[in-house]
C-alpha cells in the first residue's frame, strides 16, 4: 500500500516537473523569437526598403567591429541622417572628458573610438564616394 503511493507521488511529481519544463522551453523559444524580431526591427527599420546585401553588409560590419550601428549612434549621441562633421565633435569632447588625466577611463575612450569607427564605417558604406571621417586621429592611451 506505501509503495503504491509513492510510486502515485513520484509518477505525479515527474508529470509536474515535465510539464513545467515543456511550458518553459515553449517561453524561451517564443521570447527568444520576440527579441530577434525585435532586434531585426531596430538594426534595421526599414527592411522592406534596403537590399538583402545591405543587411548582409551591415552584419559583416557588427560582426567585424564588434559594435552595432545603433549602439555606435547612442554611445556618440548622433541621429539619422549622419553627419560627420558632427560625429567628429561628439567623438572629440567624448574622447577628450575621458581621458586618464581627467579621471576617465580607457575603456569609455575605447567605446567611444569604436563607435565613431563603426559609424565611419558605416558612412563609407552608403556614401562610398563621400569623403568621410574614417581613421579617428586619437587612439585609446595605454
């Protein structure tokens, strides 16, 4: 009679612990699917609009640089449509305020050349025959 009870309390238990299990991986994978649609959305608003080579080009250049173009535009403080003559002042007085010597840090000076070097990149990737802002003359001190 014990052993018949357990055996209802394990078997009860495991059908629990399976369901719970099954519901969760279903959460993952569609909150998983959300966040790539989400991050589709925001890489690249206007989908319907840009070429699949320009999607293939501005991955190769994220996967490259290792920093996307949005992160690049918020770090800098830029909006749509750039402009380098005013991505060259914000990279100035962020590369400048962030200086050791000032109490800042190599790694806020290296975010911020890295942005600047995506964005360039990024300008000479729609604009090839504009001139753009592409070797920021500072480099992060060691």
């Amino acid at each position: 009679m014990v052993l018949r009870n357990l055996a209802k309390i394990a078997i009860a238990a495991t059908e629990a612990v399976g369901k719970a299990f099954a519901r969760a991986v279903k959460d993952e994978l569609k909150t998983s699917q959300h966040a790539a649609n989400r991050y589709a959305d925001q890489a690249e608003p206007s989908t319907s609009r840009t070429s699949q080579s320009d999607i293939k080009d501005s991955s190769r250049l994220n996967s490259k640089l290792g920093i996307t173009l949005q992160e690049s535009m918020q770090i800098l403080d830029v909006k749509s449509p750039l402009d380098p003559k005013e991505i060259e002042e914000k990279y100035k007085h962020l590369f400048a305020i962030n200086e050791k010597a000032k109490g800042g840090t190599l790694y806020l000076q290296a975010k911020v050349y890295r942005a600047k070097e995506r964005i360039d990149a990024e300008i000479e990737r729609t604009n090839p025959t504009t001139e753009s802002t592409t070797a920021p003359e500072e480099k992060p001190q060691q």
